[in-house]
C-alpha cells in the first residue's frame, strides 16, 4: 500500500509526462513513462550491487550526479518555456519540425530524468532495505531486485493508465492559450525541481 502511495504521488516524473502527452500524443507519453521507469530499473540494480551505495557515502560522486541532474531538469524545464514562448509566433511547419525533433527524444529524456536525480536513488537505498529480510532464503540483492522491480511494475501501469486518461483531455489542452499556460508552468515545474535538487545536501 505505501508503494502504491508512493507511485501515485505527483513529481517530476508526472510533469513530463503530461507534458509529452499533451504536446506529442498518447504514443510518444507512452515513450516517456517507459524511459522513466527504465530509469527505476537502473537505480534497482545499482541498489541490488552496491553502487547506489558508494554514490551515498561519496560526497564527490554525490555532487557531481546531483549537479548534473539539476542542470539537466533546468534545461528541460528552460526548453519548455522557451517552447511556450515561440508558439503563436512561428508558422505550422516550422512548429511541426520542432515536435518531430521532440518527439524522437522522448524515451531519452525520462531515462536520463530519473537515472540522473541522486534522489531516485536514495530512495532505494532507503525504502527498500525495510522490507528485506535477513534470514529469508532469498539473498539480499535478490530480495531488492524483485521489490525494485514491483515497484517498476505498479509505475509503468500507474503511468500508462494515466497517459491513456490524459490523452482524452488532449483535444482540449491543444488550443494554443492551453498550451502555452502548460508550457509555462511545466517549464517552472522542472527549473523548480532542478534548483531544489542542486542546494540540496547529501545526508
């Protein structure tokens, strides 16, 4: 249940998402949920095999994929602004080349998203280990691939659903006013995040 909790609840990766949706279709936020939750999965094996671990306890390691992350959540966060600007001043097939471009990155940029938020795997390392048990058959590295990987599970479905109902509003959230506002704040959504995510401190 504190799974499913944690899957519904709203962050970065639903930003994008209905982002993608919205600007691109239901395919390419299918696209997106699954580079997401393939990032789950890099952060479950790193978890499973130590390496999350020596990205906790180095405060190098820690700073440099942290800062990474950020600059990358601000520059999709930058890019989408910059998006919602442009519209209304550039012509159909200028903007239709533009979504093309996008639409090509779309599993890309969940991926690299959630592999590069040290917070993803902080969570891993510190949700996880509650639930494995010391004296089960199953060893431990087995015992957080297989939570990892139901916790992957309950995403993509949780992201799918989600992706199917949104592209229901698409119609709607089309207009270019619409557009613009989700632009907008989306963009401020992601810069948010990145700023938050690079003043914040190893613990």
């Amino acid at each position: 249940m504190l799974t499913l909790f944690i899957v519904l609840s709203p962050g970065i990766d639903t930003a994008l998402i209905t982002k993608r949706t919205i600007a691109d279709g239901r395919q390419h936020g299918y696209k997106m949920a699954l580079g997401i939750t393939t990032g789950t999965l890099v952060h479950t094996c790193a978890a499973a095999f130590g390496l999350s671990v020596v990205l906790m306890q180095s405060a190098l390691a820690f700073e440099i994929v942290k800062y990474i992350g950020a600059v990358y959540l601000i520059y999709l966060g930058a890019s989408s602004f910059f998006q919602a600007n442009k519209q209304g001043h550039t012509g159909q097939e200028s903007k239709q080349d533009g979504r093309t471009r996008r639409r090509k990155s779309a599993f890309k940029q969940g991926l690299m998203s959630n592999v590069l938020n040290p917070k993803v795997a902080l969570f891993y390392l510190t949700f996880l280990p509650q639930f494995v048990s010391s004296g089960s058959a199953i060893p431990v590295p087995a015992q957080l691939m297989i939570m990892g990987i139901i916790h992957t599970v309950l995403s993509i479905t949780w992201f799918l659903l989600y992706v199917f109902f949104i592209n229901y509003l698409r119609n709607w959230l089309m207009s270019v006013k619409v557009q613009r506002l989700m632009d907008k704040v989306t963009g401020v959504i992601l810069i948010g995040f990145g700023i938050k995510l690079a003043l914040e401190k190893q613990q």
